[in-house]
C-alpha cells in the first residue's frame, strides 16, 4: 500500500517542481502577469521566509523542521490501518508539498512562490498541496465518530 502512497507523493513533488521551473524560465523576480486583472496574477516570488514571509532568512531552522515533519509522516503513515483513504491522502499531499519547498531551499536559499490572487501573500503549489492536506487531515481527525475512513 506503500506505493501509491509513494507516486502520490512523486507527482505532487514533480508537478511544484516543474511549475517553479517553467515561472524561473520566463520571468524575473518580481516580475507579474495578469492572467485575470486585478484578480489573479503570475508573479515570481523569492520567499525567503515561511508563510507570508514570517521569520526570513531563517532557511537551517525550515529544513530541520522540514526533515522531522517528513520523518512523522512517514512513520505515521506506517501506522496507519487499512482504509484510511482520505487520511493516507492528506498524508502524501502534506509531505510531497514540503519535499517541494525543502527542495527550493535547498537549492536556492529561498522557495519559488508565484500564484497571486492580489488579497493573499503570492504562495505556490506545495503550498497548496499542504494546506489542502491539512484540510483533509483536520476532517478526518475531527469528523464525525464513525465516519472517519470513508472514502468520498
């Protein structure tokens, strides 16, 4: 059951991945697109920092905290019991987005951010994989008691 786990993650990681590489070609920092005006926007973004920029340049203390998040989901994830669909989903989206950001930092110094809907701070696709896991762990752990583990 491990594997599609592992794919799930792979995808994630290798869509953030390659969606940062394609606005890293074609724009410059700071650079801005409107695709719908005043509404959405592609603007290259380097974040030095985590969520809306809090704590910058404090790049060693995010890829420790990084790492030792993967490390829990990982071994959460082992102990997990069978038909927990949504919870194994919440799980592989959470880590895939922060093995994108980590990558970013490892890399650059900084993550790659360009999805700017003009009322939010510019956040990119781990970012989006992250949270939407957050959402679906939180409504898997606070459901219901006896609806936790059915699928959608």
């Amino acid at each position: 059951m491990i594997l599609p786990f592992l794919l799930l993650v792979a995808l994630v990681l290798g869509i953030d991945q390659l969606s940062k590489y394609i606005i890293r070609a074609n724009f410059r920092p700071n650079e801005s697109l409107p695709v719908i005006n005043s509404v959405f926007h592609l603007t290259y973004v380097n974040n030095p920092g985590a969520a809306f920029g809090l704590l910058a340049y404090k790049t060693p203390v995010f890829i420790g905290v990084t790492l030792l998040v993967a490390v829990i989901i990982l071994v959460a994830y082992r102990f997990l019991p069978p038909g927990r669909i949504l919870l194994r989903l919440a799980l592989a989206l959470m880590l895939g987005g922060a093995l994108g950001n980590l990558i970013d930092r490892l890399r650059f110094g900084y993550v790659v951010d360009f999805l700017d809907f003009r009322i939010w701070p510019v956040f990119n696709l781990a970012d989006m994989a992250i949270v939407s896991g957050v959402i679906l762990l939180c409504w898997e752990l606070l459901g219901p008691a006896g609806e936790q583990g059915k699928s959608l």
